[in-house]
C-alpha cells in the first residue's frame, strides 16, 4: 500500500514540473515606445534642454569672468586679485549647486510623470502574460533571467495593448 501511494504522489509530483513559461519584458522599452511614453520623453527633453541652456549661460560668465581675471591680475593688488578668484570660486560652486538641483528636478519630474503609466501598465502586463498562459512574467533589467527552457517576450504585445487601451498623443 506504500509503494502504490509512493508511486502516485511521485507520478502528481512530476506532472507539477511540467514546463513553466516565463514571460519577459522590458519596461524601458514599453515607456520609450508608446505614445504616452513618447510624450513624457518630449516633455523630459524640452526641461533638460532649457535647463541646460540656463546652465550654458552661467558658465559663459564663469568663462568671462576668468579671462577678464587672467588680464587684470598682473596689476591688481593683493586683495583685490584674492577677491576676484574667491568670487569665481563661489560663481563655480553656484553652479556646481544648480546643476545638481536640475538633475533632482528632471529625476522628479521623470518619475511624477512615469508613476501614471506604471500603474496603467501593471494590469495590460497581467493581461497579455494571461492571454500568452505565461506562468510568470519578469521584469527584464529588474530580473536578469539568465536560462529559462520555455520564455517568451512579451514587450511588442504589450506595448500594441497599451496604445489600444490609451491612445494618447505622439
């Protein structure tokens, strides 16, 4: 009676490992790739842009104001050569300080203006892993899966499905 109930769990036990298909996709590539991805990556690049022309324009200073520096500091006094440069190191350090404020703000702003796609995006992954019978679904950058006997990528179906639920502007 033991070897027949050995036998049957065993024959149960082997059937659960049958092959599990893992579905993979690649949420960098959903984002960049939808239209409502592409307009958060138009917004993302007009701030940067802006921003980075505000920051050309201070180093364009910083950059006059040492030139006019090197010419004058043969006949400046002392002192006044001393203030000079530790003006320029606060014009620098200003914008050592600028710089990495807009870099949190565009980090900010990427993700205020991702989260609502994220979310939208969750139930869509569901969906197309469920229409595919995919057993589970990875995030590819989040989860390397390096071998999996039966995987599929599912990031071209769900990139389709999303713009068909959200048809937002290019």
């Amino acid at each position: 009676m033991k070897i027949i109930l050995s036998v049957m769990l065993l024959t149960f036990s082997l059937s659960g490992f049958s092959a599990t298909l893992v579905g993979l996709v690649d949420i960098q590539k959903i984002i960049t790739s939808i239209k409502e991805g592409k307009t958060v990556q138009s917004s993302l690049e007009k701030s940067f842009n802006d921003k980075k022309s505000l920051l050309k324009k201070d180093e364009e200073k910083i950059k006059k104001a040492q030139e006019d520096f090197k010419k004058q500091s043969m006949v400046l006094a002392e002192q006044a050569r001393m203030t000079k440069e530790r003006e320029m190191q606060e014009m620098m350090m200003k914008l050592q300080n600028k710089t990495m404020e807009y870099q949190r703000e565009i980090q900010k702003m990427e993700q205020d203006l991702k989260k609502p796609i994220l979310e939208k995006l969750r139930p869509i992954i569901d969906e197309v892993s469920k229409a595919n019978a995919v057993d589970m679904t990875f995030e590819l950058s989040a989860a390397p899966i390096v071998y999996a006997q039966s995987k599929k990528d599912l990031t071209e179906e769900v990139i389709k499905a999303y713009d068909k639920k959200y048809p937002g502007k290019k």
